[in-house]
C-alpha cells in the first residue's frame, strides 16, 4: 500500500530513508524497491526525484560528504589545518559502514571538499599545481587509510607494552594503534610536502 501524495517526495526525503537502509542492513540493502518500501511508496516517484541505483548512492555519498571541511583559523599554519581537514574526512568515512560507498563515490563531493584545503595551501604560499597535488595526496592517503583499517581485525589482546611501536603488531592494529598510526602519516605527509614545496608552513 503506497502512502497518499507520494509524488511530493523530495529528492532529501529519499537520501535520507536510504541513509537508515545503509546504517541498519548495508549496501546491498540499497535498492529502489527497499527505499521505496521504507517510505510507503511505489519505487516510481523515487526514479523521477534521484534517478537509478547508481544516482541514488551517489546522492547518498554526497549526503554523508557534504560540508566536510572544517573553517581554518585565523593566522593557523598550513599543515596544522591540513591535519585537522585529513581527521575531519577519516571521521566521516569511518562512519560510512561499507568503503565501497565512498570509494565509488563521484568526483563532485571530494572536489567540493578539498577547495577549503586548496586555498589554505594557496595562502601557505603554495603554487596553485603543487596545492593540487598537496591536496590530492593527503585525500588519497585518509582514504586509503580508513578502507585498510576498515578491513582489518583487531588484534586478540591489546599491545602488551606501553613502548611497543603503533602498528608494530603482526597480528593486528587496536584503534587506539590506529589513531596514532593515522597521525604519524598525515604529520609524515605533510612535513615532505612543505619540505617539497616550501611555502609558510608557521602561519605567520
């Protein structure tokens, strides 16, 4: 039984059953039929609003990237918030619960976030290419880094000795691991990045 009015459905209305269908059963939950089932409605008006499958997952990778980067302050150095926009995007992507969600994703989301860490880059004295590239790298690498940790298993017992090196252990990675391994590359990336390509790495 569809619900009454079911062509006022807005394009939001949809992304957002489809974000709970995502959350509650995963991906391959994510049909039209299904979205169309959670909101009472024939799958019709959905095709007419979003489009296919294919357009619906992307408007639901958009959703979960949509004002990702957070505002740089006044006066803060480069790497300091290129730190903070590369943990800002492995928040968002670990709350994703399949990588396949933002690793399909299209280009529009990822090029809208990056444009805050571009002009940040810019004002460190970047060239324009080498803010590109600085860009890229540091996305390519949060990215990469939340589908491994995605996939991996957590060790059986945590590390057993407080000087044990992050990641040291062959049999897994604890979070807490994680979290710092994840710190030494972005701090790793960006001190080549500025011993690369110079710039104001102090903000002053």
């Amino acid at each position: 039984m569809t619900r009454s009015g079911e062509f006022e459905l807005d394009a939001d209305e949809i992304v957002a059953a489809a974000i709970v269908i995502l959350q509650e059963r995963g991906l391959d939950a994510l049909s039209m039929r299904n979205v169309a089932d959670r909101l009472g409605v024939s799958p019709m008006p959905l095709y007419t609003r979003v489009g296919n499958k294919a357009a619906l997952i992307d408007a639901v990778a958009d959703h979960l990237l949509v004002d990702l980067a957070p505002a740089a302050g006044a006066g803060e150095p480069w790497p300091d918030y290129a730190e903070r926009w590369c943990r800002e995007l492995r928040h968002r992507l670990k709350d994703t619960p399949d990588s396949r969600l933002y690793l399909g994703a299209a280009r529009e989301p990822y090029v809208e976030a990056s444009r805050p860490l571009i002009a940040a880059l810019r004002d460190g004295g970047l060239s324009a290419e080498a803010a590109v590239q600085a860009c890229r790298l540091l996305m390519w690498a949060t990215v990469g880094f939340v589908a491994m940790e995605q996939g991996s298993t957590p060790p059986a017992a945590p590390r057993a000795r407080r000087d044990a090196l992050s990641g040291g252990n062959p049999t897994g990675v604890t979070p807490e691991e994680a979290d710092e391994l994840f710190d030494l590359q972005i701090g790793f990336l960006t001190a080549g990045i500025a011993g690369m390509h110079g710039g104001d790495a102090t903000g002053g």
